[in-house]
C-alpha cells in the first residue's frame, strides 16, 4: 500500500476527539434554542461514512435519497478536524435564520442551521472520507429527520 492511499485512509473517519467536538457543537446550537441533545448514534455514523466514501469516491456532491436528515460538507483540503469544521460552517448559517413561520424561504442559505437544532431530533452520526484530490467530504445523519416547511425548528 503506498504512502498517500495509507494517509488517505487514516483521514477517513473521524478521531474520537474531532467526533465529540462535533457532537458537542451541535448540543450548544441546541442548548441556546432550548431544544435537548443530541446523542451519538453508531448506525448514523456508519450510514453516513459509507455515503461520504461514495461522495469521495465518485467526486460528486448531493444528497442521498434516505429517510433520516442529512447535512453535507466540502472542502477543498483534508483535515484533521472535518467533523468539527464542519459543524461549525453549519453553525454559521445561525446569522442568517430568522425564527418564524416563514424560516423556510431562505431554506438555502439556513437549513443546515435548522436540521442541527430540530426539536424532534434526538440522534447523530458522522462520516467523513478524503478524495483522490485532497478534498474532504463530510456526511451527518439525523434521526427523525427535520425541516419541514409546515413545522417551526424549536
């Protein structure tokens, strides 16, 4: 096995430190919105490792058709943190959610936001998988799913 493909691997899965900085991430979104944690989920991690290996694999960036939430994340580079920096890109669209019936109409721009911190949420799990290129693929998982439209997030 030659020295990139053996690196590449060693970057596929989160350590278990980036792994509880990220969950801790989503539990602070969550605290501050009054909502409660969320736990680790295995299965979810497992589910959305395999994805963001077919992600990595392929080159390609869109959701899979599951019946759990999903959040995706790309980077250009690797890192030893993709699930915790990914977390917090998905923090950042807080700024531009406006708590409301109407938070959907800018779904684009917030719905990773509204996915880490939906109420009815009460598990996580995350993969993450580094392409040929360097670029680095991340997947959550959530379940039960969020964001529908007709439904407030918290």
């Amino acid at each position: 096995m030659n020295a990139l493909l053996m690196l590449l691997l060693l970057l596929t899965k989160l350590s278990t430190t980036d792994q509880q900085r990220a969950l801790a991430i989503h539990n602070e979104a969550r605290e501050a919105v009054g909502v409660p944690p969320l736990s680790w989920s295995n299965q979810l991690a497992a589910d959305a490792q395999a994805y963001a290996e077919t992600l990595a694999r392929t080159r390609s960036f869109h959701h899979a058709k599951c019946n759990d939430g999903e959040n995706l994340y790309w980077y250009s580079a690797s890192t030893a943190t993709p699930g915790e920096d990914a977390s917090l890109s998905w923090l950042e669209e807080r700024a531009d959610y406006r708590h409301g019936r109407g938070w959907h109409r800018n779904f684009s721009e917030v719905g990773h936001y509204t996915q880490m911190i939906w109420k009815d949420t009460e598990q996580v799990g995350i993969g993450t998988a580094v392409a040929s290129d360097g670029s680095t693929y991340v997947v959550a998982r959530y379940h039960p799913a969020g964001n529908y439209t007709n439904q407030l997030p918290y």
